[in-house]
C-alpha cells in the first residue's frame, strides 16, 4: 500500500471516529435536556451529573453489579424526589436506568434477577466474589423461584444471612412470582437502600411515569410484605 493511501485510511478512521462521538454527545445532551425536563413534571430534582464525590450515590454502588468502580462519574442524569411515600432516585448507571428507594429497612446485601439472563462480565463478576462471597438459596415453599430467578447474597456476616432468610417471606416470595416474566427485572438491596432496573435497558423520557409507577410498586412490595422490621405504614 502506497504511503498516501496509507495516510488516507488514517484520515478516514479518525474522522469516523469523531463523527461518532460527537453523534454520541448530541444524543446524550438531547436525553438530559428530555429527562430534565421530564424532573421537572414528576416534581423532582435534577442534576446531570455527580459533581460532587459521589457521597449522594456511593452507596448504591456496590449494589449494583458493575458499580464496584464506585466512580461518581458512572451516574448520570440523576432525579430525587418522593413518590407513592418512597424516598426515590432515578439515574442512568452506564446502559441501563436504575431506581433506588429507600423506606425505614435495613436490607441484607443481595442481588436476584432472570436465571436466563445473567451473564456479568467474568471479570467484574470475579471481582465481586472475592469483595462479597456469595451463595444462592432455594425456598421449599416456593419451589419455581429458584427456577425462575437467580439469588446470591454475602456471606460475610451470618447475622444478615438469617434477615435474608427473613426478607423473603413467604408473601414476598408469592408477589415475585406474579411478576411479568417478560419484564426482566433485576431488583438489588444493601443497607437503606433498594435498586431496580432491567438490565441494559434505558428509559425514554415518556415513560418514567410508567417506570415509576413499575418499579416503586415492586419496592413497596418488599418493604410491606419481607419478614423485616415493618417500615411506617404505607400511604
């Protein structure tokens, strides 16, 4: 290949590659000026970013499964606010929106989804076994969550292995299994707080009501029926 084709093939690859990110920042700048707007209808706060260290949304890092980077920079588009009487957040982590509620519970760490589509990076997922050893548990009185979903908790502490035990009682248990399997949810919890999101998917503008109305009716379900300290009632 002669040197100017050479030089030529260089030129076109750099400039693909600027077209794309620069494609790639007009459709994230488009997604926070919709979903800014959108805070704003659901009567909540908005930031675009975490500027700050992260103190807001760390703890919900180690919940999920890639957020062992506990990188502030990692969320985006952030909302709070309340709603159906759940202390609420909502952000993009990475490719998926995630909600985070948290209502007078101190979960165990856990993390359950679809059997059929867990398939973590190994080596992030190595690297989460060897922070939180975990296992997986069946219920002999529900029988087809085991097959249906995949649950694994910590270990590290057998004081919050027997409140595990705990959580799911059986109406949570029961609640989980009416749940559209279609849907996909992936539903993760450790200290105050309680994620939920669909793995890889993110939300459009329009539909955070609906998100929202999805999502806070399964947090509500496990603070009202686990086998936990009962929150304050329900409203």
């Amino acid at each position: 290949m002669h040197g100017l084709d050479l030089r030529l093939l260089v030129y076109c690859f750099i400039a693909v590659v600027i077209a794309t990110l620069v494609f790639r920042r007009v459709l994230a700048l488009r997604r926070t000026r919709a979903l800014s707007k959108a805070a704003q209808e659901l009567g909540f706060s908005f930031k675009a970013a975490d500027r700050g260290d992260g103190a807001e949304l760390i703890q919900m890092g180690p919940l999920l499964a890639l957020g062992l980077l506990k990188n502030s920079r990692q969320y985006e588009n952030i909302m709070t606010g309340t709603f159906a009487g759940l202390k609420t957040s909502l952000f993009d982590f990475r490719v998926q929106t995630v909600a985070a509620y948290s209502q007078g519970v101190d979960f165990p760490y856990f993390k359950m989804g679809p059997q059929t589509s867990w398939a973590p990076d190994r080596a992030i997922q190595r690297a989460a076994d060897s922070l939180f050893p975990q296992a997986s548990h069946d219920f002999e009185s529900h029988p087809d969550f085991s097959r249906r979903y995949s649950l694994v908790w910590s270990l590290n502490d057998q004081r919050k292995n027997d409140e595990l035990k705990e959580l799911f009682s059986p109406a949570l248990l029961t609640f989980l299994l009416e749940l559209p399997p279609e849907n996909g949810w992936h539903i993760e919890g450790a200290g105050a707080v309680l994620i939920v999101y669909r793995e890889g998917k993110t939300v459009r503008a329009g539909e955070f009501r609906s998100f929202l109305d999805e999502t806070s009716a399964i947090a509500r379900a496990f603070f009202s029926l686990c086998g936990l300290k009962k929150p304050t009632a329900l409203t």
